[in-house]
C-alpha cells in the first residue's frame, strides 16, 4: 500500500536557519568570547497517520559597543537571542514540506579597505572539482547525479522519476541531498525543499520546491553572475592565500548578517547583501571556484548552533577552514582574520561538521593569517618584533594587528609600551582589541 512520508531529508535547511553568527566581548583585564545562546524545544505527537512537529524559537539580537582609544580600549558587548519558528507537517496522500523565515534587525554597513597583492607572487590555481560527490557511492551517488541531470538543468525538472528497483530510502535522499548541495553554491533556486512519493520505505518521485518560478530563476541567474563577475574583476593577482583574503574581506563587507527570504544562498548574500552562515560560505565558496580554487562549505555545530563554514583548497596537498561569518563583525564595524584559513584542530576547537561530511585528509602549512604575516605575539616578545608590524597611515597615524597568544596582554603591553612609544617616535600609544585580535595606534595627537 502506498503511503505518503513528509520530507524529513533536508532537516539541514530548517537547522541553519538558526544559524547565528557570533561576537567577542572583552573586558580591560581579560579576554572572554560571547556564546550566543539558543532556546530550542521539540515535541513530537505520533500516531498510525499523523506526525506533528514543532519548534519554537525567537531571534532577538541587540549589541552595545562601546570602543574608547586611550591607553586602554574596551569593548562591551552585550547578545540576547532567541529564535522563534513553527513548523507543523501532517502525513496525507502527498508530504510537503514548507520553510519559512522572518526576522527584523538593523542592517550594518562595514567599509574597510580590501587587501591588495604583491603582482610579483606567482599564481597558484587547483582544478575544481566537485569533492563531496567524490565520497559517495551507490543510492547516495544516484541521488546525486539525478539532482545534477534535473535540478541544475537549465529549465530545473517539476518531477524526478526514481528507479524504483534501487529502493532508494529515506536517509540515503537526505545524505545526497547535503552533499549536493555543498557541493554547489550555484544552485541558489533551490534548497532542498519539495514533495516525495513513496511505496514501502522506497522513494517513487520527487517534486522540487524552488525559491523562485521557474521562468524567473534564469534572470535570477543572471543578476548573480553579473556580481560575481564584478567582485572577480577585482581580485587581485598573486597566490591563491592572497585571492582568498580578497574575496573574504570582500564578502564580509558585502554581506550584512541577517535572515531573509535567501538568506542561505549566495543570490541573497551577493545580490541581496543580507545572508546568514550558510548564505555567507557559499557566496565565499562561489567566488573561489569561479577563479578555479577548489572549495566546499560543510555545515554542523558551533557551540550547539546550527553553523556552516568552508574548506579551501589552496594547493592539492594543502587546505584550509575559513569561517566568514565569524569573522564579518558588523556591529563593532570591522572584519577579522582569525578564523581565516585555520588549520582542522585549530577549528575543531569550537565547530563540530555534521557526521555526513568526511573531511579532506590535508596539511594546513601555517597557512592562517596571522601565521603567513608573521604577526602571532607571545608574552615573551619585545618592542623588535611589534615595530615590525606597523604601517604608515595617511593621518600620521601608524598601525599595527595581531593575534595575542600569550596569558596577559594587559602585562605585555604595559612593559613594552613605553620603548614602543620611543622607537616610533610618536607621544601616544593606545590599543583596541576584540577577542585575541589587537590593534595598536601609535600616533602624536
């Protein structure tokens, strides 16, 4: 007897929704990392015909910064977050499967210079391809390519008719369905969403839900493409270390964190300029593969929020996890570096990826940010190696950024700041810091 199962394959999408991005506070005498918080409840009633779920969340985010330039700068701020969203299925003849998402907050401009490049760097570039399809096999893989034959065509498929024969379940639809879609940040019309026809466990057919009609997503598809090919016009030349610093300060200052109608694709992220963490890894993912960098945005965990971020490739043997969203600061009006180009331990300590994601096997080479700038400060370095550091700026003002490793940056920077005043010649001395990334101005004001 047929019987109608309500997609439960694309969980992935209604979890991201919840993705949240996070904020550093710090206070004069120590450094603390914010948590975001999640209220999060589930309650399921079943019976022989019916399945009803729901979750209730609430997303209320305020943030007070408060940044003096003294000797001693503090930054104060303050997250509140709840999430509220209801989602009720019944079984019938056909399962559908609806998200939806609304959410208010005051949208943030960020400008900061981006990043230009030595042109005397050699070029280095990987040939893309599509990494997650290679870890599949068997129904997984089937399912994917029938995505790849419909869903990418260039008028997407109404229907999938599956083969019957292969008893395709359940799981192995969702499993496909996740890896797919990582593994084309393209694919913007479409997250997963749709109806399924099933007989005894085993998927019949599968009815897409699109974000946008048909007929429109190949205007859409242009309208993306036309930004993607201006931000490319800017890359710089160089390595591939330097584009994608490029193209992460560019995605960060393009993109304000906030949910919306596309906030997980890389049309509401690039065209739209409102996004939230899936929204911000494939719009990075995106514009790494159009320069023939290979790229793939897992998504998981983050201190028990919903949360994706993005493996590069930057050579065959080394690659890389960057995390825009984290990294995009809106509210404190600046872009980080730190969670640009981690190694995998290095990001392991607070992103846990989903049990469908087998990560690559690659070597990470010091390839960070601060690694490649040489500007990682331990409480045993002196005034030498932070001169080193600072730049010119056109008010007379000169700059220094780095990541503190060290166990008291109050001490370090009280021994050293005096020699460091007299070396540069300058009367003032004062510094910023948001987590472990400072910044000291040294000016005559």
């Amino acid at each position: 007897m047929k019987r109608t199962i309500l997609l439960v394959a694309l969980i992935i999408i209604c979890a991201l929704i919840m993705c949240s991005c996070d904020f550093f506070s710090s206070e004069s005498q120590q450094n603390e990392i914010t948590t975001v918080t999640d209220a999060d409840s589930t309650t399921a009633d079943e019976t022989d015909t019916t399945v009803e779920t729901t979750v209730e969340a609430t997303v209320e985010t305020t943030a007070e910064v408060t940044v003096e330039t003294t000797v001693e700068t503090t930054v104060e701020t303050t997250v509140e977050t709840t999430v509220e969203a209801t989602i009720e299925t019944t079984e019938e003849t056909i399962s559908e499967f609806t998200t939806e998402t609304t959410a208010e907050t005051t949208e943030t401009t960020t400008e900061i210079t981006d990043e230009t490049a030595d042109e005397s760097e050699a070029e280095t570039t990987h040939e893309v391809i599509a990494y997650g399809k290679s870890t599949i096999s068997g129904n997984m893989l089937y399912v994917y390519e029938l995505f790849e034959t419909h869903v990418l065509a260039d008028v997407p498929s109404e229907d999938i008719v599956f083969d019957e024969t292969l008893n395709v379940t359940v799981s192995e639809f969702s499993y496909a369905t996740s890896i797919f879609l990582s593994d084309h940040p393209e694919c913007f019309w479409w997250l997963g969403a749709g109806t399924y026809i099933s007989h005894q466990g085993s998927i019949k057919s599968f009815s897409p839900e699109y974000l946008f009609e048909i007929e429109d997503i190949a205007s859409k598809k242009d309208e993306l493409d036309a930004v993607v090919e201006e931000i490319i016009k800017g890359v710089p030349k160089g390595s591939t270390f330097e584009k994608a610093l490029y193209l992460h300060d560019k995605v960060a200052n393009t993109v304000v964190y906030k949910l919306g109608q596309n906030d997980q694709t890389a049309y509401g992220a690039l065209v739209k300029g409102e996004a939230v963490c899936n929204g911000y890894a494939t719009s990075y993912q995106l514009l790494l593969m159009k320069l023939g960098i290979q790229a793939w945005t897992v998504n998981g965990y983050s201190r028990n929020i919903p949360h994706a971020w993005t493996v590069v490739w930057l050579d065959d043997e080394t690659c890389v996890y960057t995390d825009v969203t984290w990294d995009d600061q809106d509210d404190l009006g600046v872009v980080l570096r730190h969670y640009f180009n981690m190694a995998l331990d290095e990001m392991d300590d607070d992103h846990i990826v989903n049990k469908e994601f087998v990560l690559p096997e690659c070597d990470h080479d010091n390839e960070g940010y601060y690694d490649v700038m040489n500007a990682n400060i331990n409480d045993t370095d002196g005034v030498e190696k932070v001169l080193d550091l600072f730049s010119e700026q056109e008010d007379g003002k000169r700059i220094a950024n780095f990541y503190y490793k060290g166990g008291n940056f109050k001490a370090w920077f009280n021994r050293i700041s005096e020699d460091l005043s007299k070396n540069l010649g300058t009367r003032s001395i004062s510094y910023s810091l948001i987590g472990r990334e400072i910044t000291i101005i040294a000016s005559n004001e």
